[in-house]
C-alpha cells in the first residue's frame, strides 16, 4: 500500500547525493569527504570479476539513479530497506538499487519501480544518530528487475544482467567524439569543476563508460536519468 512519507520539509530523502566515479569496486570509503575519481572503463574492468547472482536484495530509491563506474552516497530511512542492508551485509555485499516512480510511494512494489536498476556493492555504511543509515555504493554492473521474489520482511528480485556491446560502430565513435568535446568545453568554461573531471574524461575510451559518467554527473532530473539507464 502506497502512502504519504512522513519527514521535515528539508530533510534528504533516501537516495539523494553526489555520485563520483572511482577506482576500485572493493575500495573502502572511510569518510563523508570527496573520493578520488577515476575512469569509469577501469572500474568497469575490475568489477568484471564480481559475479552477480540471479536473486539480490532490493533497494528502490527516491529522486536518484546510480550508474555504473560511480559511487553514490545515500540515506536510509525506511525499515523495510535497512532489513535489505542487513540481508545483504550477511552475503555478498551486492544489492539492486533502482529508483521508485514516485516519491510519494512509502512502501514501492513492482509497478512502482523503474525496472532497470544497478547491482551495487555496499562499500561503507553508517548509523546516525537519528537513527538513519548512511549507505556508500559502488555501482558493478546495469540489471533489468525481472520479478519481485520477496516482499514481506524485505525487497529480493531477480535481476537479469546487461551486457555492453563489445563492437561499436563508426556513428557510436563519431556520436562519442561530439560528446566528449561538449564536455570538455563544459569544463573548460566551468570553475567549479574539479580538475580530476578532465583527467576521468581523458581516461574514458568506451562509449559506454563515457555514457556513464556523464549521466551520473549532469544535472538530470529522475525521468532523464532512469531513461539514460535504460537506453545505455
């Protein structure tokens, strides 16, 4: 049953924050302070070794959407998805975050989801003193949100991974090229972005990777982004 959250008008809803890409999907986040970036192709790579199994954990989010190749910070509210933590720091560490339709949905089932999402690993997690959660994840790899398998206790499904092409044609490349330019024109003329921002750019060599990075760092409102996390 779908209900009005209950919150202060300014708090931070579950899934809100920045997202960074980083260098390892096994890398522990030790603080709240910015991580080191990287190309989003490397951790790609690394996180090729990470099986990802038929059934994970879920975890719908509110007003974001994780990608791939990137960390994203976010804060747990809602019991039902601090039992999906527990379920899965007992595991693998993996979950499937994918964002919720609607923010007002307190308790989200199938139709209430986006229905492609991210498998993440769970690097960092936090307790508040108000008694949230403060969660840090790697994004591992795109998944499709076959069926929901498990929603009593907690949010389980099964997920059906996406893998990116391995040939790209010469409209990808040129399509990529014309992107990768607008962007470093956008960081050239942008003071407040990190210098790093050009180097994980520069380091970027697969149309997907580049996809990735820049989606999970333009400022897109909800539908924009889980359309780009569909589409990639």
């Amino acid at each position: 049953m779908s209900q009005q959250p209950e919150k202060p008008e300014n708090e931070i809803t579950e899934g809100q924050g920045t997202t960074y890409s980083v260098e390892s999907p096994g890398a522990q986040a030790e603080s709240h302070e910015p991580v080191e970036v990287s190309s989003p192709d490397s951790a790609a790579g690394e996180a090729e070794g990470i099986e990802i199994p038929e059934r994970l954990p879920l975890l719908p989010v509110r007003d974001t959407c994780a990608f791939p190749g990137t960390i994203v910070p976010l804060q747990i509210r809602r019991e039902k998805s601090k039992r999906v933590l527990d379920m899965a720091l007992t595991g693998s560490h993996l979950i499937a975050v994918v964002a919720q339709r609607s923010l007002q949905t307190d308790d989200p089932d199938f139709d209430d989801l986006h229905h492609v999402g991210t498998a993440c690993m769970i690097l960092k997690m936090l307790k508040m003193p108000d008694n949230t959660e403060t969660l840090i994840v790697h994004g591992v790899r795109r998944v499709g949100i076959e069926a929901i398998t498990r929603e009593d206790e907690y949010l389980e499904a099964t997920v059906r991974q996406y893998a990116d092409p391995t040939e790209v044609t010469m409209e990808q490349k040129a399509l990529a090229h014309s992107v990768r330019t607008a962007a470093e024109r956008i960081i050239e003329l942008s003071p407040n972005i990190p210098d790093e921002a050009r180097q994980v750019l520069n380091g970027i060599e697969t149309p997907g990777g580049l996809a990735d990075f820049l989606a999970a760092n333009l400022s897109l409102n909800l539908a924009q982004k889980t359309g780009a996390a569909g589409d990639l």
